[in-house]
C-alpha cells in the first residue's frame, strides 16, 4: 500500500512538493522548483482587442503570472497577435495561452503567436454526440490513429516555436470514445489526457502541462492523484495545472475552489493555479495567491509520525466506518458544531446566527437546512429552553455542576476522561490529538459506545497530521465517530473561508470527519494583503458565529458530504458567452437558492456548456445572441428560447418535473 501514497505524493506526513519537470513558458518557467505559479483567463471578446488588453493588465496587476485567452476560431486566433503586441507595447511581457476547443485549425496559428496552448483532449479530434459506442482493441486503435493525424501538425508547430502546451482534461467534456470505455470515471479523465501525451512523447516533444479538471471536488482531487500514478508508471512528470471548473462564484465558489486545489496543495499536488469563478478574472487572482501563499513556510511543521501503510484506498471515496452514537457518526450527515463558549447568549434571536429561529406567536423554533446540530456552550449556560434537536456541550466539570437537569453532554479532556467515573450515559465528548492516543486510552475508547472524540490539532500542517489521527483510528480498528476542529487565529473572515475549506474538505475528501467543529476565534478586522481586486463577501455587521455556520455548510456541500442548498455549477464565462453570465446566474439564484440539493447549471456557450456541466439537473445555456437553450440533465427540453423568458421558463420545467417548493418563510 505504501507503494500507492508514492505514487501520487512525496510523503502524507511531511509537506514536500512533488516535483516535476521544468517547462518553458515565454519568460516564467513553470514546474521544477519554480513557485507554484497564478493563472487565469480573460472573460472578453477575443476580437474586442482593447477591452482584453486593458482585462489582461488588471489581471497581472492582480498578480496573475499567466494568462488564458479563448480562440474559438481562427479569427480570434490571428487576433492573439494584435493583443500580445498592445500589450508588450504596454510594458507587459505576461505569457498568453490560447484556449482551444474544437479547432485544430485555431491552434495551429494560435501556437505560432502566444507562448502556450491549451488544448482539450476530449474535443480536439472528437464531436460529443453523447453516443455510447462499442469499440474492440483494434477499432479503438485506428480512433488512436485517427487522433494523431490530427493532434501531430500542432505538436510540430509547439516544437518549432518553443510553444508549451497544456492537455487540459474537463471531467464533462470526455469524449464519447473514452466514456465508452472508460466511463465517465477519474480514470477515463486520465487516460483522455494520457493519449494525448503520449503521441507528444513520440514526437518528442515534452513542454507539456496537464490538467484534470472537475466541477466536483470529489472526482477532480482523484483524477489528479490518479494522473500522478499512471505518468510515474510510465517515467513521465510533467507539471500540474489545478483547478476546480464551473464551482460558480461569491462564498461558495470560492470554498469549492479551496476545497479541490487546497487538497492537492496540501500533499505538495500542483505547480500552477487558476480558481475559476463567475466573476471578472481580476478577483479570482487574490483567492489563487492566498490559496498558494499559505505554502510558503509550510516545510518547518512539527513532525508527524511517519506512516508506514496507508489503511484506505485514495483513488476511491469511502468515508470511514464509524459506529453512531446518540445521532453521530454511522450514517449521520456529519453534524456542524457552533462554538459559543466565549460569548455567552443573552436572547433567543442568538441563535438564529446559526439556523434557529424562535417564533413568539406559536412558541416555536423553526430551523433552517443549515442550522447546526450541536452547541458547545463551556461554561455558560443557554437562558432559555434549548431547540429540540439541538445538543448542548458543556465543559466537563461545568456539566457535573448542571447534570441533575440531565441537560446537555460533558466535553472532557483525557485526563479527565482516564479518571473521571461520572459520565453521561448517553454521549460524552472526548477532547484528543494525534499524540494523546496512548494505549491505555485506546483501550478504553474501544470499549465505550457513547463516547465521541474531538480531534484537534496544533500543528501547521494541521490537515496532515488530523489525517495521520484517522488513519491511526483504522489501523486500531476504533469506531467511534470523530468531530474535527481547527482553531484559527489572526486571520481574516476571508482567510478563515480559504483554510478551514482546506483543513476540512481535505478531510472530507478522503471519507473522514462524522461532524466539524470551528473553535470560537476572533477574525482580525484587515486582509493581509493590499490587493485591491479582493472581494469580499463577509458582512462585517455580521457575528463569528454566523461566518463560522455558513462556511462550515458551505464546506460539506463543496465536499459533497451534506447539501443544504442548491448547487450552482456555473462556468466562469469567457469571449464565447453571448449573455452577462454574472448577472444571470444571480438572477436565477435568487428565485431558485431554496431549491435544496437541486443542482442547476449556467453554462456561457452551446459548443462547451452542456460537456462542462457535469451532474447538473438543469441546465442554462446560452446557444445564440439573446437565445438561451434549456437542458433537463444532458437532454435539451427548450432550444432558443429567447433570454427575456428563459429563466421563467426555467422555473417552469423545475415546476413541471414536480421538484419546485415554495420558499419557507422563516
Ligand atoms: S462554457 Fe463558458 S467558459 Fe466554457 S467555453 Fe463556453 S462560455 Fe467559455
């Protein structure tokens, strides 16, 4: 098994970057011991040659090192060279990709102009008919043959310019060649990719990035990981380029972002970046830098025992056995703690900060689909009757005080736990880190059915060593669930959303965690940084507590382990996009966000939207000027309807399928 964590990953127990090769890109090198590099991509008119010049020079002054432009034709492709000149006459030497969808043709002269080309292996030789076909070996080699024929002018072309090129596989644009045999899998992803390397290997030709790019933080991180194992199995280490698609804008594309390349950073994964939101791409830069910069000084972490096995499969996801107790862990949905142990309640509408609301008419609570599960309270107290469903955690020897009313639950500390005989008999919480599972503490925790451990961790590699923690729960073969917790401190609410969607969709990723837990923090009031393009969503009215519940939610859903609202897989649009994508996806948010587990898609373009929208159930698509095409999974169900009544149209077909819900009033 150990042999497996090599393969995609230095070391699960100490940061290292996995290192791969060098390639050349104009005049930043990427890959090798390069930093890991930003990236992003232009939203304008590739013909429009003064509004792409003037966004490709926010975006460097964002702090973007490469930047990404679409050449949907040969127009756009020739017209690459009037932007690069504009620019270098500006004074910017920033690299440009050409971005390549479908036109072979395009790339050729794109490839002669700009210092990489992005090209997407599932649509440069291959038209989606969504067709699922029947190959043998043989047929599938002349598929192969066919490929080559296609993909070697532009290989040729790269070698002679000293162009760099990244084979850029989106999980919703496989082709249907490589669906048919390999399903729409991580592995189908890679082997998608891989066939196009390998043809460049024939060649020669070896200034190659690659990426394996999902909507789905779940499928992406594996795709990667798989990609790592298969180029070391066949001698190969070309560099990789994160990111997460479609994961939408605001908070919540921002934490699904994080969640996905956050993983990969963690374990070395990734020499360049582009987190890609509904947004103008000057503000994704900022979420890239931040995203990358909290791996600078990474390598001094305190030690980690090393690992000798690894005790679960990383290329599959399983979340990890646990035996519930008192509503935790089994299969529970893993539970969301609210920390008020530092800040007492003074009145019910407290609560509402993390889903409770209290009606005075019928004296009732009402809860909203994220409110937490349980409350840690220390040593105050709750001065009204606690929401039925809400659990209360008390510090251990503040709940001895309390427990005639037999309310709430003890927190204990180890010590406590080895010594104290007076516990709940239902459910009791034990306080631990990786250092403190000695063996006679095992012992008991194995034979305690009501006990939930707290994990927690001090460490800078804090993820590493938490994952460390769960393996060693397997390998003892101890069952009991594990709430995680972090504790953050003088970071800002928009550092906190990037790290905690890190430290705990990591965890999640891998199948770990039956609850999450942020300590009571403080956020400093600054961002560390003076970017003027960062955008921030925090209401600085609001309290800790609500920031704390609202990204903890957004977390699970990223994660794919808890959904609590509706998923919005919206493209981050491009000079494709015929319609104010931000505008719309907003617009359609806001008449469909109560639509919980709903996953709705807003897609710029007919040629790449219904590929790239993944698992959507709806899809919004934008086939013409003014004209939306309207998808129910990957099946059209209206064609041009005009944009001025798509979205109601929309709402009409969730309506007609039986799935529309009139808004709670809460
Ligand atoms: S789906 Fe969106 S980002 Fe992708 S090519 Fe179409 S418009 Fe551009």
């Amino acid at each position: 098994m150990i042999e497996t964590i090599k393969k995609y990953c230095n070391s699960l127990t100490e940061y290292s970057r996995y290192k791969t090769r060098e390639v050349c890109i104009g005049e930043v090198p990427l890959g090798g011991s390069n930093p890991i590099r930003i990236q992003s991509m232009t939203i304008t008119d590739t013909m429009d040659t003064k509004a792409t010049v003037e966004q490709t020079v926010r975006m460097v002054d964002a702090g973007c090192e490469y930047v990404r432009i679409t050449a949907p034709s040969i127009n756009e492709a020739k017209n690459l060279e009037n932007i690069k000149n504009e620019l270098r006459k500006r004074g910017y030497t920033v690299p440009l990709i050409a971005d390549i969808h479908f036109t072979p043709n395009a790339a050729e002269v794109a490839a002669r102009i700009v210092e990489k080309v992005r090209v997407n292996p599932g649509n440069y030789a291959d038209k989606k008919k969504f067709e699922s076909i029947d190959y043998s070996d043989e047929s599938y080699e002349i598929e192969l043959e066919r490929i080559r024929k296609k993909f070697t002018p532009l290989v040729k072309i790269c070698k002679e310019y000293g162009t760099a090129m990244r084979i850029g596989t989106n999980h919703g644009s496989l082709s249907d060649r490589v669906m048919s045999r390999y399903g729409d899998t991580p592995l189908g992803m890679v082997e998608s990719a891989m066939e196009f390397v390998r043809i460049c290997e024939e060649l020669n030709y070896h200034e190659i990035v690659l990426s394996m790019k999902s909507s789905n933080p779940q499928v992406m991180v594996r795709a990667y990981r798989l990609l790592i194992q298969k180029m070391e199995a066949e001698g190969m280490n070309y560099p990789l380029h994160l990111g997460v698609t479609e994961a939408g804008g605001g908070e919540d594309g921002r934490i699904k972002s994080a969640v996905g390349i956050g993983t990969l950073l963690e374990d070395g994964i990734g020499d360049t970046i582009r987190v890609s939101l509904t947004e103008d791409p000057e503000f994704e830069v900022p979420v890239a830098i931040s995203l990358v910069n909290r791996y600078k000084n990474r390598d001094d972490h305190d030690s980690i025992k090393p690992l000798d096995e690894i005790p679960i499969d990383p290329f599959i996801y399983k979340r990890r056995t646990s035996v519930a107790v008192s509503g935790i862990g089994g299969s529970n949905l893993p539970a969301v703690v609210a920390d008020f142990s530092l800040r007492k309640i003074a009145s019910y509408k407290d609560l509402k900060e993390i889903g409770y609301i209290y009606d005075e008419i019928t004296d009732k609570w009402k809860m909203e689909d994220a409110a937490a599960d349980i409350i840690y309270l220390g040593e105050n107290t709750l001065p009204f009757a606690c929401p039925s469903g809400l659990k209360i955690i008390y510090d251990y020897d503040y709940w001895q005080a309390l427990r005639e009313n037999d309310e709430g639950f003890p927190l204990l500390a180890k010590e406590q736990y080895l010594n104290g005989d007076k516990l709940s008999s239902k459910l009791n919480f034990l306080l631990l880190d990786l250092n403190s599972l000695t063996e006679d503490l095992i012992k008991k925790i194995k034979s305690d059915d009501k006990i939930v451990l707290i994990a927690e961790t001090k460490n800078k590699h804090g993820m590493a060593e938490q994952r460390r923690f769960f393996f060693e729960l397997i390998q003892m073969d101890i069952k009991n669930p594990v709430i995680i917790k972090r504790d953050y401190e003088n970071i800002s609410p928009d550092e906190f959303r990037i790290y905690s969607s890190i430290d705990f969709g990591a965890l999640l990723i891998d199948g770990f965690g039956d609850g999450v837990w942020v300590g009571n923090n403080h956020f400093s009031d600054n961002n560390t940084t003076n970017n003027k393009y960062v955008k921030s969503f925090i209401n600085t009215k609001e309290s800790t507590q609500k920031i704390i519940n609202r990204t903890l939610f957004g977390i699970l859903q990223a994660a794919r382990v808890r959904v609590s609202k509706t998923e919005y897989i919206a493209c981050p649009s491009c000079g494709r996009t015929l319609f104010d994508l931000q505008e719309t996806t907003e617009m359609i948010r806001k008449r469909t966000e109560h639509l919980k587990g709903l996953k709705i898609a807003v897609m710029g373009c007919i040629v790449n939207g219904p590929g790239e929208m993944a698992d959507a159930d709806y899809g919004y698509v934008g086939s013409g000027v003014d004209k939306i095409t309207l998808y129910k999974e990957k099946e059209i169900v209206k064609r041009n309807v005009p944009a001025s009544r798509a979205v109601n149209e929309l709402i009409e077909l969730i309506k007609a399928d039986g799935k529309w819900l009139e808004e709670k009033k809460i």
